[in-house]
C-alpha cells in the first residue's frame, strides 16, 4: 500500500504546508496498515521496519526529505535553539503558522515532524524524545529538590540564631564573611560590627562575633566544654600535617602543648638572650653602616621589613641554631615575607570554608600545589631547612641534648615528623607577629613627639645612672616603666593576630548574660575591639596614651592587664612564644632608640597595612 510522503503536503515553490497537514495537536495525519506482517527487525538507526523490503515512508521522487527523515531522529539541540529563537511571537494563535514556515525552511526539521505525525513510521525517534524528555524531567526534579533542601537549611540556619543580631546579609550566607575577609581591614570591619551590633553579633548562617571578654575566658578555660571548630585545620603548612595551631583534637594539643613549653619558656635555653642580643647588634651595625641619611646624601630604610628581616634571623636562630641571614644581606632571602604576603588571603579564606579545604587535602590535589621541601624559596626551602636540622639531630643522639628550642622539644617527647612541623609554625607564628607589634610601637611613638620624648627621656636618665647595660638586659627594661607602659599600649590597641580563632559551642547550648547559644554554633573573636572597650579603658580608648597605665588605679590596672592579655590568648590556649616576644620588644626600642634618631618620610601615610588575620605591613619609611 502507497505511503503519502511529508513532501506531497508541500509546494515545491513556496514550502508551506497544505492545511490538511497541519500539526499532530489540530489534525491526526492518516496512516494505513503496513502490508508486511513479518517480524519487526531494528537497524542499525534503532528503527523498526517489518522486513528489509519494506518501501521507504519517503518516495524517492524527495531525496533531501528521505535523507532528513532518516536523520530526523538525530536533530541536534542548535538547530531546537535556534527554532526556538526564530518565534517571534509566543501566543497560541501564532505557534502553528510559525512551526510551519520555520518548518518549510529545514530539511531536518520537515522530517523531524513527519516522524512525530507518523509515530509508526519512526518508532526510534520517539524512543529517543521519551528517554530524552524523561531524563530531562529527572534532572529537573533533582535540582528542585536540592534547592528546595538548600532553602529549608538555611530558613532552620536562620531561626537557631534569628534571636541574635547582626548584618542581614550574614544571617544567609557566608557572603558576608568572604567580603570582610577580602577588604584587607577585616580586623576593623569586625570592630565596627560589635560596635553596631553588640558585644555578641551574628556573622554568619552559623557563626557569631563576640568581643566580651567574658565570653572569651569562658570558651578558653582549662575545664571548658567549648572546642576548636574545623577552622584550625586549614592551618596545616603541610598536608595532612598537624601542627599545634591546626590541631582541632585538644587532646592532641594539650599533650604537645606539654611537650614544648619548656623550650618556648626558655627554661632550657640558658643562652636564648645571647642569642637575641647578637642579632640585635646585626641589625645595628646594619643601620649604622647603610641606612645613615647625611645633609649630603638621603638614605631611607623601609622599617617594615627591617623589623620582619630581624624577627626571622632570630627566630631562625632559636630554632635552627642557625640565622637565615636576612639582615646581614639585606633581603628576604627565601622569599618568605613575599610567600606569606602572597598566600595568606588564600589561606584565610579557605578557614571561612573548612569542608572545602578538607575535600581539597583529602583528594591529594592540594599536594600538586603545596610547598616542598626541595623549593629554593618560599615556605617550601623553610620546611626543607627544618627537615635537615631536625634529622641531624635523630642521626646523631648527642645533638638531642643542645641547649636550644629544638633540643628541649626532642627531651620531652617530639617525634621527627612533629618537629619538623613545629619548627617551620615556629617561623611563621614567631617572626610575622613580633614584626607587627615592633613597627606600631615605632609608629606610634614617632608620630606622638611627647611619647617619644618621654620614653628617650627614661633610657638617657637609665644609662646615665648605670640601670641599663649595652646592649640591655631583659631584667633591666622591665625596670623601665614608661617604656613598658608603651609596650602594653602597643600590644593593646595592635594585637598581631585578628583571626577568628573560632570554637564550638557544647551540644546542649549554653547560655550567656541571659543569651542562649545553641549548641553546634561557632562563636569567634575580635581582638581589635577587646583592646578598645571603652568599660574597660576609658571613653578615650581608641588614643595611644602609654601614661594610661601609670596612672590607673591598681584594680583598675589589674582589669586592664587581664584584658590586654587576651591578645596572647587565654588558658590552654595562651601563646607559648609570648616570652621570647616580651624579650623581643623589651631590647628592639631600647637599641634603636639609643642609637639614632628616626623620622617618618611620609608622615601623611606612614605605611601600607593590610589586615587578613594578620597584618602585611609594608613602605614603612
């Protein structure tokens, strides 16, 4: 029986279809019973045909429509897009006149029709539209349901902490954080938050932001239910490496804790000021034979890295028994400032996403990119630097026993691997944060002229009356109280680390000055607000007033230094270097001050500072 072809419904001059083959929803085109009854057969197309001599549904008298139909179940999505874009105009009355002309002007597409008219005729096209339309609705409903979870997660995220204030932005998403993280003055951005919001705000879908003192001894106490969230993790400097900062078990870190006190104390470093007073001298005869500006001749030296180039020779020293040299060569010689300036803002926004940093570590992609050992600059020669030492000294017994950092850290119990890690934190954390508090010390000194004057005034009268040794001893500038009070205003108003540090709050909840915290909620800090409370240091906190110190009351002075400490951490968490930094600080201003006479260059922006957790300072001139 004669098939009727999709072509004899059209013009061979204007292509446009008869009316009485209009689309399959107005009109059923006829089909006949096929005269063959023998087994359906599928080619190689996927189509069925009764048996091979079965005539074609296209006469040959329309090669280009055979060929099309043939093809039709293979209409690529370009040619639907571009249909799609061809309407001009959506309303129902317009859609059949439409897919008609655009019918009559693509080969393919006159075949693709005939084959959804003729559903006999073209068994596989259907098959293929059926699979097709019903993975498409899988997809789709998919996807609803994940953004339908999405939603109802973050309305439950909202209404735990809907009861605690913050930015509106915060109580949805992370956003709020990323963008703080990436202004480079996070610390003050979280300032200004508290400030608005209250001493416990909202930051997050699941985060708060607290200054309250209180609430910080509270979460850091030995006996405390709070713990480390997932944020200390992202601290590792080598993968899957744990480290004392990055230890997210308290078990872990309490007992390493344990194993390094002793050497961070320097109870068993009986040359430990030796030490720093040779690299103070460097740094002196450095100055004096390369940075001296004359009438004649202007000299400018870069304080900021200066004061970076002397916090790495001597944390080197303690820790490698050897200096990097930085100062005697007047350059960063691993590259290690220009690494951390580089790395940090990663780093610190990865800690915002902890789960990604997680996946990204345990999928070993995080090794093609970390640091290694046999780099020539970079956190990479650092940790190549310590894994030498530290197997010099496993070679060989004797060197357990050095008098130095590294030897107390293998007395008491360090295996190679945690030595290799803590010697490389012990760079990092010892070098970046002295830095910071030794160029606002000089800051603020050189731009208060009455301060300057005042502390000069101390050390002249000290040496004068024979109180202060050359270079000065640790016993002795603490004897200097001016010059401590400038110290403690320094490490006030500049604490080195502005990082979240953040903790869990138990699984019960807590509640705090009337405020319940439920249980899951990572709470962290602002330590630049700490140090600004006016409650606690008058309604002139924000000023660099050393005298505020020796003039206070000594209740007032004892609620003033237990707040200023919160800046070297609390408890169990305290920083184990903060004695070599007090030594540090006690001698730097003492040595330069005695020695020369500083002026800012550019008094109208003094530096360029930048605050991702910690401060990058630099064209400090």
């Amino acid at each position: 029986m004669q098939r009727v072809g999709f072509r004899s419904a059209l013009t061979s001059s204007s292509h446009k279809l008869n009316p009485s083959y209009r689309l399959a929803s107005t009109y059923n085109a006829p089909t006949s019973p096929s005269t063959n009854t023998g087994p359906a057969v599928a080619d190689k197309t996927g189509r069925s045909d009764s048996t091979k001599s079965a005539p074609h549904p296209l006469p040959k008298a329309y090669p280009k429509e055979r060929e099309a139909f043939d093809n039709s179940d293979q209409v690529d999505n370009k040619t639907l897009h571009a249909s799609n874009k061809a309407m001009p105009n959506p309303k129902p009355q317009y859609v059949s006149e439409w897919l008609h002309n655009m019918v009559g002007q693509n080969e393919t597409m006159q075949g693709l029709l005939y084959g959804i008219q003729n559903p006999n005729e073209s068994p596989g096209l259907l098959t293929k539209l059926k699979v097709s339309l019903l993975m498409g609705s899988k997809i789709i409903v998919g996807v609803a349901l994940l953004v339908l979870i999405s939603i109802i997660n973050r309305i439950r995220a909202y209404r735990r902490l809907s009861h605690i204030p913050g930015p509106t932005l915060a109580k949805w998403s992370r956003y709020w954080m990323v963008k703080s993280n990436g202004s480079g003055r996070m610390h003050e951005v979280f300032y200004e938050t508290t400030t608005r919001y209250g001493g416990l705000c909202r930051i997050g879908p699941n985060h708060l932001l607290t200054s309250d003192a209180d609430l910080l001894r509270r979460m850091q106490a030995p006996r405390s239910r709070y713990r480390r969230a997932p944020w200390y993790g992202t601290f590792r400097f080598k993968p899957r490496a744990d480290n004392i900062i990055s230890y997210v078990d308290e078990g872990k870190h309490d007992e390493l804790r344990k194993k390094m006190s002793a050497g961070y104390a320097g109870k068993e470093v009986p040359g430990l000021e030796e030490r720093i007073d040779r690299q103070l001298q460097i740094w002196v005869d450095k100055i004096r034979t390369t940075y001296i500006s004359t009438d004649a001749e202007f000299k400018p030296m870069d304080l900021a890295r200066k004061a970076q180039f002397w916090t790495l020779d001597v944390i080197s020293d303690l820790a490698f028994n050897t200096a990097f040299g930085d100062i005697p060569e007047d350059k960063d010689k691993f590259d290690y400032i220009k690494t951390t300036e580089d790395g940090i803002s990663v780093i610190t926004m990865l800690s915002i996403f902890p789960h990604i940093h997680r996946w990204i570590e345990q999928s070993r992609l995080l090794d093609l990119v970390a640091p290694s050992a046999k780099d020539k600059t970079g956190f990479g020669r650092i940790s190549g630097i310590a894994q030498e030492r530290v197997r010099e000294r496993f070679l060989d017994g004797k060197l357990q026993d050095k008098k130095d950092m590294l030897g107390s850290f293998l007395r008491h119990g360090l295996s190679q691997a945690e030595a290799e890690s803590e010697t490389v934190l012990q760079i990092m954390a010892g070098s970046d944060t002295s830095a910071t508090i030794i160029r606002a010390g000089f800051l603020n000194m050189l731009t208060s002229p009455t301060i300057l004057a005042r502390v000069r005034a101390e050390i002249d009268e000290g040496i004068a009356n024979g109180h202060i040794s050359s270079p000065i001893k640790d016993v002795e500038a603490r004897k200097l109280t001016y010059l401590q009070a400038v110290i403690k205003e320094t490490l006030r108003l500049w604490p080195p680390v502005q990082g979240l540090l953040l903790k869990v709050v138990p699984p019960e909840g807590d509640t705090f000055k009337g405020t319940f915290i439920p249980g899951g909620t990572f709470i962290g800090q602002s330590t630049w607000a700490l140090g600004r409370d006016v409650d606690i240091y008058g309604h002139d906190a924000v000023l660099f007033r050393p005298s505020r110190w020796l003039e206070s009351t000594l209740e007032q002075l004892a609620i003033m230094d237990r707040q200023a400490d919160l800046g070297f951490g609390y408890g169990r968490f305290s920083c184990l270097g903060r004695p070599v930094a007090q030594m540090e600080l006690n001698k730097v201003f003492v040595e330069i001050l005695r020695n020369f006479e500083l002026e800012i260059v550019y008094p109208d922006k003094p530096w360029d500072c930048e605050g991702r957790g910690v401060f990058l300072v630099k064209n400090f001139w």
